[in-house]
C-alpha cells in the first residue's frame, strides 16, 4: 500500500477534518520515529494515517476501536503488517501488551502528536515556536491537553529518550503544518 492510497482509504471512512488532521500528524511522527529507529518510515507512516480508520463507525464503542479498524483494512486487501498494530492499537483493551517498536511507538506517535499540537495552539499555532523544553514543562501539567495520555508516552522512553522524542515529534508535525491549519 502506498501513502496516497492510504489517504483515499482514510477519507472514505473519516469525514471530520479534525480527525483527518490528528491522522496526517501520528502519522508524521510515526515516520520520524521509524526512522530514528531505523525501520520502515513508508510502512509506519501508513500504519499512523490508518490507525484510527474505525473511530467515527465505533462511535462510542471503544470495545470494537481497533478491531473494527482492522476488519475495514482486512475487507480493503490491506496486509497484516499495518492492519495487526491498527488492531492492537486501542490502549483501553490492549492496555500492557505493546511488545513490539511499532506498537509501542503507535503509543507514543497517537498521544505525542496531540500534545505537540496543543504546545502549538498555545503559540498562536506557530508550530516553529514549540521547542522540546516547550513540551517538557506542558507534559508535566496534567490539566493541559487532558487527553493526551502520557503514559502512552512514556512507553517510548525505552526506545527513544524523551527530549529526542519530542524533538522529533515537532520535527515531523512541522513538515506537515499546512495540513493542519499550523504556521
């Protein structure tokens, strides 16, 4: 699968740009993170666009967010190699199970990203503005982009130290700003 296709997949299936937009930006740090890591940044990428492909069909479901992502995928011929991580992907029944680079950093890219963004916000949306110390001292507030699990992000340190995390979390979201609506 390429990443054009990917995209096509995701808008037949999300329609709201807000969740488009947190798609594009998982996937924008999945890739540096692949890459950090050595690992296929194109497969990872895909797998960050996809990961939330069933969020608007689940609706309040979060006991099928993940495997009905996977259904989806597996009916579009998409190979196992991104639809198992999109399956697994839902922390709130997989919670403790994240063995592997790729679904740990699925973690990590699914909460990071909403949180880099929100440092952005917080600058007027000039994501050029938000620095790793920027991120460091909003992480440590709880109350500041509530959802954003840091715990999640927390299960990367073992692969990626956390300043580096983030730096290239910011890296990678501002390669894709425009998409976003950031400066």
């Amino acid at each position: 699968m390429e990443k054009d296709e990917a995209l096509a997949l995701l808008h037949v299936h999300v329609k709201a740009d807000s969740l488009r937009g947190h798609c594009v930006a998982t996937a924008a740090v999945m890739k540096g993170l692949a890459e950090e890591l050595s690992e296929d940044s194109r497969l990872w990428e895909i797998i960050g666009i996809l990961h939330d492909i069933d969020f608007e069909e689940v609706g309040e479901d979060m006991t099928r967010h993940g495997p009905a992502g996977y259904a989806i995928l597996k009916a579009a011929g998409v190979a196992d190699e991104i639809a198992g991580p999109i399956k697994r992907h839902n922390h709130l029944l997989f919670s403790g199970e994240y063995t592997t680079p790729v679904e740990i950093c699925l973690q990590v890219a699914d909460s990071i990203s909403g949180l880099v963004i929100a440092c952005a916000y917080v600058k007027g949306g000039k994501i050029t503005e938000v620095t790793p110390k920027t991120v460091t001292k909003k992480y440590k507030t709880a109350s500041f982009a509530a959802g954003c699990d840091r715990s999640r992000i927390a299960l990367g340190d073992g692969l990626v130290p956390r300043e580096r995390m983030y730096e290239v979390a910011i890296r990678e979201i501002s390669a894709v700003r425009d998409q976003l609506g950031l400066t």
